[in-house]
C-alpha cells in the first residue's frame, strides 16, 4: 500500500510538471478582487463616491421621479438627495443620507467647506453649527456638527454632515436620527462611512 501510495503521488506531481500547473495545496494564487463598496457600479446606488455600507443597513437609490415628488424636501442647498441608507435592520431608527450636485456650491472645481455651510444654511432651525476641515478616506473633507430645532416634536437634535467635491459636483453624507440617543447610537456607521471614503471615477 505505501509503495502503491508513492505511486500515485510521483504521477500527480509529474503531470502537474509537464502541464505546466501548480497545486498549491490550499493556498489560493488567484489574485484578490477589490471588494465593491457602495456608490461603485452595479451596487444599489451609484455615486461619485463609494464607502463600506454598514452591516445591516439598507441602501435604496432615490430616483429623479422621487424627489420631484418630495417638493422643497427633494433640495437642500444645490443638492437633491441620491441614496437613502435605512438603520432599522440594523435596530436604529434614522438614516445616512447621501446628497449630491453640480451646481452652484456643488459645481466642480468648488470647496467642501462652502458646500458644507450652504447644506447647513438649507436646514430650518440651525443651531450650534461647528466646521472643521478633514480627510475622508484620502479625499480633502469639511466635517460639520450642528443642531436642528423640531418645533413639532419640542426637541432639539444632533446632526453631522460629511462635505466632498468630486470631478462630477459635490456629495455631503448626512446622518440625522429620529432623537439625539438614536444620533449617537448611528455615528459608528457615519465614521465607517468617512473612513472608507473613495473617488469611483
């Protein structure tokens, strides 16, 4: 049996030398694809920018057909929102939004910061806004913290905004929250977001 095993061994490896082929033996040689993030193409929403959607959530494309039906809520500043990213799979209530444009503060060749004060502008009932200038990924970046005033609700809540230009016109990730618990609770996937930030062409 040994020698009927050795065998068996000495014309595996000797077909693997004159075919040309490697038996790696478990290692896999194939080159490792780039993980699709979304916003990249052939994703639920493509973008001109991509990020690693956090696990759980739910990414939806809005349609133009969409925000022509939500009226002024379709616009804030010279954006129209792209992509909704719902956190109740994921057990929150509230949602990353992603907003994009290419006039105005959006065009291209504009700053992240001015995009990012005319989107804050745009809320109703701004207060506490705070700007600073930082890096997304490896994209130049204005991060900003404000609050808004729900007179309905007799509340105050947390807001942040991510502010980017692309070569296409600008994009601002925004992350509300139903209350300023369910804010904090969501900031991991908002900071996932910025920290795996990228350009998709």
């Amino acid at each position: 049996m040994r020698k009927a095993s050795q065998a068996v061994v000495g014309a595996v490896v000797a077909m693997s030398v004159l075919s040309g082929c490697s038996f790696g033996w478990g290692e896999d040689d194939t080159k490792k694809v780039a993980e699709k993030k979304l916003g990249d193409k052939g994703t639920a929403c493509e973008l001109p920018v991509h990020f690693t959607l956090p696990t759980s959530w739910k990414a939806q494309a809005i349609t133009r057909a969409t925000v022509e039906r939500m009226g002024p809520l379709g616009h804030q500043g010279p954006l129209t929102p792209a992509c909704e990213l719902d956190a109740k799979p994921a057990g929150h209530i509230g949602f990353l939004t992603v907003w994009s444009g290419s006039k105005g503060a959006a065009a291209p060749g504009g700053t992240p910061r001015a995009l990012a004060k005319e989107f804050v502008a745009a809320e109703n009932f701004e207060s506490h806004v705070t700007f600073r200038k930082v890096k997304a990924g490896g994209l130049s970046a204005t991060e900003v913290d404000y609050t808004v005033t729900d007179l309905a609700a007799g509340e105050v809540r947390p807001e942040r905004a991510l502010a980017v230009m692309t070569k296409h016109g600008g994009v601002v990730i925004h992350l509300g929250g139903l209350n300023a618990g369910e804010h904090t609770a969501m900031l991991p996937a908002f900071d996932l977001a910025k920290k795996s930030l990228g350009l998709t062409g």
